[in-house]
C-alpha cells in the first residue's frame, strides 16, 4: 500500500491545491468520507462544508460549496463548484449558504422543512469547525 496519493482541488476559477497527501476527509452529500491511498474508485457529490487533507507538511483545510471528487486508488480530484482555505472568506460563504437554507426551511413543512433543517444544523457545525 501506498503511503500518499495525488491530491487536486479545482474550481472554475483557480487550481486551489495539488500534491501528496495521506487523506482527505470529504463532506458527500450522502455522508462524509476519507478517501486514502489504493481507495476502491468512485464518484461522489458534495455538500457545502468543510474539505480536509492529511499530508506530510501537516493538515490542510478548504471550504467547498458543491460539486464531485473522484476517488481512485491512486488519488483523489476535487471538481468544486467554489473552493476557498478554510479562512474569514470560506467562513463567510458558509455562513451565506446558512442564512439562505434557514431562510428556505421557515417557508417549507414536513420531509422539505427536516431536510433543511439538517443541511443548517449540518452547516453550523462546519463553521463552529472553522473557529
């Protein structure tokens, strides 16, 4: 087994981060994941949240708003709708995306309102992380 994996992370603007690394924790939209060396391949969707890599030079962490990561077992590529370090900025969009869900849940009920609620309570701790 391999002990790093290729590691990209682009968005429409800017190639945000490329290199080797040991992990890289992903929020999917069907449950967070870790995608490691010699990983099975695979496609996932993102949910906005919190991106990081484990890599020799330490951790690094990124806000990501969408999009998909394809996981092979050589490496991982993050095609994300926006990408930001995990900074005031990245913190500010995640906050946007609360206030919008919040705002969205208060007009809905039943399954819809639950499902909003979630993906707030879901972001808030993502940015209680980022502190």
């Amino acid at each position: 087994m391999a002990d790093t994996m290729q590691f990209d992370l682009v968005s429409p603007e800017r190639k945000l981060a490329s290199g080797a690394v040991r992990a890289v924790q992903i929020p999917g939209t069907e449950g967070d994941l870790t995608a490691m060396p010699d990983h099975a391949p695979m496609i996932t969707t993102l949910r906005p949240g919190l991106l990081t890599t484990e890599g020799p030079e330490g951790d690094s962490r990124y806000v990501v708003t969408g999009g998909f990561a394809e996981i092979t077992p050589e490496g991982t590529t993050v095609l994300a709708e926006r990408a930001y370090a995990a900074g005031d900025e990245g913190r500010a969009v995640l906050e946007a995306i609360l206030a919008e869900t919040r705002e969205k849940a208060a007009s809905l009920t039943g399954p819809d309102k639950d499902a909003l609620d979630k993906t707030a309570g879901d972001l808030e701790r993502t940015i209680a992380a980022l502190a």
